[in-house]
C-alpha cells in the first residue's frame, strides 16, 4: 500500500517527503481529535475491576 501511495505522489523526492510527512500529520489529528475521542467511551481503561 506505501508503495502504491509513493509511485502516485509527484516525481521530486523533496515534494515526494513534503506530501509525506503532511498526509501522516493528518493521520495524526484524524486519529486524535475524531477518533480516539469517540473510542474512548467503548474502551473501559480508566475502569479499575480489581478490589482490595
């Protein structure tokens, strides 16, 4: 799949990285600010089950 997106950027190796990285910083704030906020009521981490 990383091929496939690499072959389909621009042929300069600088934009090539530019669009890179920018794509991967979107990952990252899809994944922070949608994401995770709407996994985190489904996902019981902060329940603490063990008893004394």
């Amino acid at each position: 799949m990383y091929g496939l997106i690499w072959r389909r950027l621009p042929k300069r190796t600088w934009l090539r990285i530019t669009i890179s990285l920018l794509l991967i910083g979107v990952a990252g704030v899809v994944l922070w600010y949608v994401v995770f906020p709407w996994l985190e009521p489904q996902v019981p981490l902060d329940r603490v089950t063990v008893g004394r």
